[in-house]
C-alpha cells in the first residue's frame, strides 16, 4: 500500500511530511510542526481533515512574524517569472492554469508583470490570491484593489490568502488519507 492509499495519521514521518509540505507553498517545515501534533488530529469532534486545517492554519498563526513573511514570500507571481519557466509546483501550475493565467496574450501578461512588480515593490512579497474559480480579470481586478492597502492590511490580506489556498489543496487530497 502506498503512501497516498495509507491514513495520513498512520503514515512514517517523511511520508506523512511529502503529503503536506506543499499544502503551504514550499512549507516543509509546517508538515514537520504538524507531524509533532499528529496523535491530537485524530481526536478532533470534526473529524482528522478539519483538524489537519485548523492545526496548519494555528500554527501558520502562532509563527513569529519573519516566518510568516518567509511563508509569502516562498509563494510564486502570478504569471511571474517562475510560471514562465516552469518552476512552479504542481499545485501552483493547476491553479494558475485554471484561472487561464498559463494562456494570457502578450499585453496581458506585460500587465500581470508590471503589477507583480509593484505590488512586490511595496508590500516585499508576492501579491498572493486563492484563484481557485477566479478569472484573470478578477484577478488583475484583485491586483487593483488591493495595490493602495498599507503594509499591516495587505500582510493580513495575503495570510488570509494562504490559508484559502491551503484550504483548497487539503480538499484536493485523496479521501483515504483521511482514514476514509
């Protein structure tokens, strides 16, 4: 039985950790924080999903402020230079595709660079949005919108975004790594 057909809270320590590194963009280091709570997951009311959900996202909370800075910033542009090579994980690719940024035209994604540029010139980390359903005009609306917010806000903000993000991803696993 492979790790993925395996109950996460069953798993060894590096299987139960390649599962959910990713969950929080390039986060290793949450899945092996999480992976030391795995005995309180599966006593959750809500079952070990929701628990996997709210633990990730506390202990995303209770990191010192340079570590969360590090967790958005470990985040890719969207339709940046790392899309453009290819260089983004599998999750980031299929969420960004869906939202059509992997077919914008040439003055799209010159837009998309330029706003990437300044919002990563004022705030000192990617503009990060859950585009999970979203269409790249919502997104460049999204750009837009929140371009004028100050630092504290917009941090908060992309937080916020992270944690929809993973929400998405962790819906995205197989069942039976729930136990189901």
């Amino acid at each position: 039985m492979g790790a993925t057909e395996t109950a996460l809270v069953k798993q060894d320590k590096d299987s139960f950790i390649n599962q959910l590194k990713d969950i929080y963009e390039h986060s290793t280091w949450l899945a092996e924080a999480l992976y030391e709570q795995r005995d309180t997951l599966t006593k959750h009311p809500d079952g070990i999903r929701v628990a996997v959900t709210q633990a990730m996202h506390d202990i995303v909370e209770a990191a010192d402020h340079s570590t969360q800075l590090a967790l958005l910033r470990a985040h890719p542009d969207l339709a940046g230079k790392a899309a453009l090579a290819g260089e983004l994980t599998g999750a980031s690719t299929s969420e960004q595709a869906g939202a059509g940024l992997d077919q914008l035209t040439p003055p799209e994604l010159e837009r998309f660079l330029a706003l990437n540029f300044s919002y990563h010139d004022k705030f000192g980390f990617p503009f990060i949005m859950a585009v999970k359903g979203a269409t790249k005009d919502q997104i460049l609306e999204g750009f837009e919108a929140r371009l004028p917010n100050d630092v504290a806000t917009e941090f908060r903000r992309a937080l916020n975004e992270v944690h929809k993000i993973a929400g998405f991803r962790l819906a995205a696993l197989p069942n039976a790594l729930w136990g189901k």
